[in-house]
C-alpha cells in the first residue's frame, strides 16, 4: 500500500502549529482580521478535504468544518454585520477581543490535535471500498437484514423503559447504516431501493421537525460514493457546495415550521404535515432574502454565542468548575446507570444555567469549548481542546485500522459511531457517552458475530 509522503501527510498538523504559534505574539492583529482569517483557513481545511478524500475516508474532516464555522466565521460575521441584519438582536454578549482571545487559539488547539493524530495513526482505507463489494456480493441481503432491525428499533423505541431507549435507538441507527451497505449492492434496483429509503428518512425528519439526520445522511452517502470512484476534487466541491445551500435553505425556513407547528400542533397525516410545511414555506413572516431570515441563519451558527455567555458569567459570578464536569463525563462514559443510578443526565440545561447564568427554553449547551473554559479558563480551555482534538483523531484513526486489518464494512459504521463526537454543541457527558457506548456496540456485533464463526453466517 503506498503511502503519503511525510510533508503531505503531516501538512495540516504544521499549518495549525504555526498559526497557533503565531496568535499569541499578535493576538491583536488576529482579533481585528477575524473574519477574513477565518474564511481563510476555512478554505484551506476544505482544499485539504479534497485532496486527502481520494485516499481516506475523511469523515473526521467535518469536525474542523464546524469548528471553524460554528466558533470562529459566524460569530465573526455577528460582530461585523449584525447591526444590518437585525439590530434589536443581540449576537453576540461580550466584546470580539474577550471572545476571540478564547475561540481562535481553542479553535485552532481542537484542528492542530486531531490532524496530529491522524498524521500519526491514520492508514490509507482505499482497498476497503473493493472488499466490502466483494462481501456484499456474497450476501446481498444484508443491508435488508440492517435495515429490517433498524425499522424494529424504530417501532420499539417508544415502549421501550428508559433505561433501554438508548439501546434501541442504536437498533434504530442500523437501518441508516444499512443504507450505506446498500450503495455497494451489485443490482441495478439498488437506486429504487434507496429512493424509498429515504423518503421514508424525510417522513420522519418531517414528523420531528429535524432537519440533520436526511442531510447527514446524503452528505455521508455522496462521501462514501466519491471515496468509492475517486470522483474529481471539482464535482466533490460541486455537490458540498449544494449542500450548503441545502442547510441555509432548511434552516431559513425551520423557525417558521417550528412555530406554526407549535400553534396549530403537528398534523397526524402526511398530506396535513405537508401543507402545513408549503404554507411555512410560501407564507412565513418575511421572505427568504430578507435579514431577518438570514439572522435567524447566524443566530443557529452562531455557537459562539453560548461560549460568550460562559465567559460572561465564569468566573465573574460562578467560579471555575476545576474539572468537576469532566470528571463526571469520564466517569459516566466508563460507568453504566444499573451501577450508577444517580449518574448525571447528559445534557446541558442544568451546566448552562450554572456557567452561563440562564435558563433557556430550547436545547442548548456550551460545547466542549465552553465546557474545557467553565473548568479551566482560557490557558486551561485551550489544552484541553488540544487534548480532546488528539483524542477523536485517535479514536478515529484506531477504528479505521480495525476495518482495514478486520471488518472492512466498520467504515460504514463510523458515521453511527462519531454523529455525537463531531458536534461542537453538546457537552462531554453527550460525547463521550455516546461515543464509548456506540463503539462498543458496533464492535460487539462484529466481535460476536466473529466469535460464533458461522460458516454461512455474517460477516459484517
């Protein structure tokens, strides 16, 4: 198998190291030039992106994307444009200097350890995408199997007792994962097959009001199928370029669904819940070039907001955590609640009401880089983004070694595995919950299923 050449491989890692190297002695300079800086940088992990996707499935990459979007670009372009876009908002609570001073180094500690990481752990998966073809070509009713359990799951989880809904909501992922297998199936009605998939994925978007889990699902099934041709760097920035305007579109419009929803209730029959969302969309209070739209668009981009509001609060009114918080998510990941009843709920209401001094009515948190700052402060908070960076790069590069020394079709399984570990708006205890939980999950599949040794049986 070739291998990268050690400039290329170790390429991001060096561009991170001396940006981050070069923020302290001109911290001002940064500050002022957020913005462009930003988009800089942003385009660089894009162009990355697509020269490493021909080798590697970059998954991974999408972290950097949101790191750089969420905590850096959109709550650059709050403080430059807000005043134009909806004045009587209030993007952003603290000034850009105190702000920045915490998200530019802890953005830029979060891309330098996960691509250190990856530059040292991470092999070239190309081969994979031939041998799960050629297991699926032996059992091409495996994806149905998947996918059959994972409608279970769906069905189950409702009566499930609580302390069970988890496990049945990874039943439930299988049926997305099965999906993927079915991109490798050698029949020419794999494409019907697929098309009623995901319809059936949007019924469900539609019926909870979530827009993420169709478009994650798209943009992982393209990336898989680019991955799989060694499609053009051009057409890979075609189609994400097209996503992107699929999530500006979803969520120009989702506030609007939402509140109608709220004041009418959510209509039980499809054509009802459609209607309902043309109305939405075609009748919504302004139109979709309008600013109050496209603030409505930042305010959901715009994490920095909840990070701001730590920093506002800690340690002026709520002293620093010292690791308390951590502590409780390390443990409770390791840890099950049969053994540990009292074990805190992941989640953020109690966390941002304590570090952030409110109570909100819809979901929100500090994320990771506002948790590592309510713990530790600034210095403290950009270590730790290092740290934790280094950790999901090692976890990703460590299951990608599994699939190519093992189970090829782990791959598939990553996005199950990392959907909570790349979000950058949940805490800890959510990351790490669901991450340990879903790996060892997935891997008592494959380990159980090689264990048995079925003859004819499955080899995932």
């Amino acid at each position: 198998m070739k291998r990268l050449p050690l400039p290329e491989k170790w390429l991001g890692t060096a561009i991170y190291a001396l940006c981050l190297l070069a923020y302290f002695p001109l911290a001002g300079l940064w500050h002022s030039f957020a913005l462009p800086l930003g988009l800089l940088l942003l385009l660089g992990a894009f162009a990355q992106f697509l020269a490493k996707n021909r080798r590697f499935l970059s998954l991974l990459d999408f972290l950097f994307f949101k790191a750089l979007v969420y905590l850096w670009v959109a709550p650059a372009i709050a403080y430059s444009f807000a005043d134009r876009l909806h004045p009587e908002s209030n993007f952003m609570p603290i000034e850009a200097g105190a702000y920045f001073s915490l998200a530019i180094p802890g953005v830029l500690a979060l891309l330098l350890g996960a691509n250190a990481a990856l530059a040292l752990f991470q092999k070239e998966e190309g081969s994979l995408m031939e041998r799960i073809e050629a297991q699926l070509l032996a059992r091409p009713w495996l994806p149905f199997l998947l996918i059959g359990l994972g409608f279970a799951g769906k069905i189950l989880y409702p009566y499930a007792p609580l302390g069970f809904r988890a496990l049945t909501n990874f039943v439930f992922w299988c049926s997305l994962t099965g999906s993927f297998y079915l991109l490798f199936w050698k029949n020419k009605w794999k494409w019907v097959a697929l098309a009623l998939l995901y319809l059936l994925f949007l019924r469900w978007s539609l019926g909870s009001t979530q827009a993420g889990p169709p478009l994650w699902v798209l943009v992982f099934a393209a990336l898989l199928l680019f991955f799989k041709h060694r499609t053009a760097p051009w057409k890979q920035a075609l189609f994400y370029g097209g996503a992107m305007a699929l999530v500006l579109f979803a969520l120009q419009i989702k506030f609007d669904f939402r509140d109608a929803m709220r004041r009418q209730g959510m209509p039980k029959q499809l054509p009802a819940q459609i209607a309902l969302f043309s109305h939405t969309l075609l009748q919504g209070d302004s139109t979709f070039f309008s600013p109050q739209r496209w603030s409505r668009s930042l305010d959901r981009f715009n994490q920095g907001y909840h990070v701001a509001m730590a920093q506002k609060h800690t340690p002026s009114i709520e002293p620093y955590a010292r690791g308390e918080t951590i502590g409780q998510a390390l443990l409770g990941a390791l840890v099950p609640r049969l053994i540990w009843p009292d074990k805190p709920l992941a989640g953020g209401h109690d966390m941002y009401h304590r570090f952030a001094g409110q109570r909100l009515s819809y979901s929100a948190n500090l994320g990771p880089l506002g948790e590592t700052y309510v713990n530790f402060g600034r210095g403290g908070a950009v270590l730790g983004m290092l740290l934790f960076g280094f950790l999901l790069g090692a976890w990703y590069a460590g299951l990608g070694r599994l699939a190519i020394r093992y189970w090829p079709a782990l791959l598939l399984w990553l996005p199950f595995i990392f959907s909570a570990m790349l979000s950058l708006e949940t805490d800890f205890a959510t990351v790490l919950n669901h991450g340990v939980k879903a790996t060892l999950f997935t891997l008592a599949i494959f380990g159980g299923i090689k264990f048995m040794k079925f003859r004819q049986g499955l080899f995932l």
